[in-house]
C-alpha cells in the first residue's frame, strides 16, 4: 500500500452474516411483533424469499402480512427447505414491523408450526438448535488460500452504515455529483446485475477459491460471475473485452502475500462502490494474507479512478474460513429484487 492514500475499513467480526441486497434501514431491527395465521404463499426465489400470511388482529379482523426473509442459501445454512414452510400451514411469527406502520410488512425472524418446531430467518440464537441446519466450522485450515470463505459484517451495519454511499472518499467534482444524487432504489443489483470488482471482493455470501498452478478462481454464492486470478504473469490476450470484472493477474510477495491487479474494465454503473459509478481507467490492486494459522484472511483493495476520484482509495476487511459446501444455483428474479419496493 502506498503511503497517504486514505483508508476506509470495514467492521471484521460479527455475530451473523447480514442481509446485504438492499438496505434493512426501513425496519425496526430493536422491535419485534408476534403475528398469528395462515400461510398463503412462499416466493421461493432469489435474491430474497418472501413469505405471505393471513393474520387475525385482536379485533377478528383478517389482514394480509407479507414478510420479508434471507436468501435462499442463507436459509440453507439455517437449516430450510424450500418446504419447510408451505401455503395453508398454521404458524406463529416473529418479525421487525416496518417503520411505515400503515403497511403489513416486516422483515421475519422466526416461524414456528404447531407441533413447536420453529425455524430462524438470520440466525439461530446461542442455545438453540434447528435439524438439518449444517455446521459451517471449518474443518482445516488454507495453506494456499484455496477453501470457502466468508466475509460477514454486523447486521446494523449493514442496516445502515454499508448502504450509504462513499462520501468520505476522494471525489472529484464528478464522484461528488453521483453521491448527492445517490439513490439507494437506483441499485443495479435491483435489476439483477451482478456485481463487479471492487463491489465483489467484501460483498457478504461466500467466497469459494480453488488453487491451480497457473490461476486462482473464485466462485461467488448468489452471483453469476466466475472470477479467474492469473497467476505467473499471464499477460491479457489481445482479443480479450473488457467487462466488470476486468482482467485480474496475481504474484505472491516474499512473505506470502497474494497481490493481484486487475485492469481492462468496462465504465460498470456503480462499478466501485455502492452509489459510485466506475470508467475504463479504473485500476484495482488487491492484497490477501493468509492469518491466523489460516483460518482467516486480511484483504484490502486499492482503487484508481480519475474519472471519479482525485486519488486512490484503500479498503480494509477480512474473511473467515468456512468448511466447504456446494453453492446453489439461483436465478435473480426481477421481480421478487423490487418488490420490497411496493411497500415504501
């Protein structure tokens, strides 16, 4: 890392993985509701499940709820199936009510059937257990950075602080512009467009990595993209197009360090930060050490973009070792990305 470039660093521990495709700032995360009734529908669909109940108010009267839920691989990890919950199931439900109190919509937090048995949106809490939730402790540590891993931020950070744009970064007059004009609503990934890099690298869901002699390549949970690190000073081919993910080649310092700089961007709409668009002349420079035994690893990536900013910037995060898993093919529905939107 260069010296004087500024630095933004993210949160590195944290109690679970937070729901990152859009912002929870529209619930009331210190507040929970208890709701009572029929299952009506379960939208099993990416980027998020939704849940629809008809509930009895204390006065009889019968109301639609729509509750909002996790991902699908991240209610895998808390131990769903796509039929643990079903149309005409009696349940009880916890959920953070919506700031609009004039709408039926929450974020959930748990369901429980009528025999007991109950089942977690984000995290099981510490002395409970769920079946078939599968244990993600790894089992080994990396010693060549191949293995799952995760990044995972708190969730009232991601609630509010990580879904602002980056108005504490060097911005010309251009990247000012943007950020004042920042829309949370106008997220590409609210059209299904996958992240790019830098957007990728701290982005919450997993982070497969497998190690060749001549390449990394990385697979990212909830996302299209395949992502390859040449290593051995693989030049870029003369045919190849730029895109999101540029062209990414790695060498290993002395002590271990992997560095990797990518080049060969396309101008990518919020293509290095949330809020922040990006042009053909962005340069990226990663850095990932292996620590704690490898059990974790520091990242950090460097950003050049004149076109947006007046001069580098640096962002700081760690991932944590998972034990391994198969990932689940999803496909973004448009739709079920925007349909939080009906209820602001």
């Amino acid at each position: 890392m260069r010296p004087g470039l500024p630095v933004v660093a993210t949160c590195l521990g944290a109690a679970f993985t937070a729901h990152a495709h859009h912002s929870r700032a529209p619930f009331l995360l210190d507040e929970t509701i208890a709701l009572e009734g029929t299952v009506t529908e379960v939208a099993w669909q990416s980027p998020h499940v939704y849940v629809e109940a008809e509930i009895v108010d204390d006065a009889g009267v019968t109301q639609s709820w729509t509750l909002e839920g996790h991902s699908i691989p991240g209610f895998l990890r808390l131990g769903w199936r796509q039929d643990s919950v079903q149309a005409g199931d009696r349940v009880s439900i916890v959920a953070h009510p919506s700031r609009n109190r004039a709408r039926n919509f929450a974020m959930l937090y748990s369901v429980t059937h009528a025999d007991g048995t109950t089942l977690y949106a984000y995290q099981i809490p510490e002395g409970k257990t769920v079946a078939g939730a599968p244990n993600r402790a790894p089992t080994s540590p990396s010693t060549d950075f191949s293995g799952t891993w995760r990044h995972m931020i708190p969730v009232l950070e991601a609630a509010i602080g990580s879904f602002r744009p980056p108005s504490d970064w060097p911005l010309n007059e251009r990247g000012q512009a943007q950020v004042v004009a920042w829309d949370i609503n106008a997220d590409p990934e609210l059209d299904c467009e996958p992240l790019g890099v830098p957007r990728l690298i701290l982005a919450t869901y997993s982070h497969a990595w497998r190690r060749f002699d001549d390449r990394i390549v990385i697979e990212k949970e909830r996302s299209p993209q395949v992502r390859v690190i040449h290593l051995n000073g693989t030049p870029r081919p003369p045919d190849f197009m730029p895109n999101a993910l540029g062209y990414s080649v790695g060498r290993f310092e002395p002590d271990g360090t992997l560095v990797v700089e990518t080049t060969g961007f396309a101008p990518t709409r919020w293509g290095s930060s949330r809020g922040l668009d990006s042009s053909a002349q962005k340069r990226v420079v990663e850095r990932y050490r292996l620590i704690d035994g490898g059990y974790r690893m520091s990242v950090s990536y460097t950003i050049e973009d004149p076109v947006f900013l007046t001069e580098p910037v640096t962002v700081t995060g760690e991932y944590q070792k998972s034990s391994d898993y198969a990932f689940v093919a999803e496909t973004c529905d448009k739709a079920t990305a925007r349909r939080h939107l009906e209820f602001q």
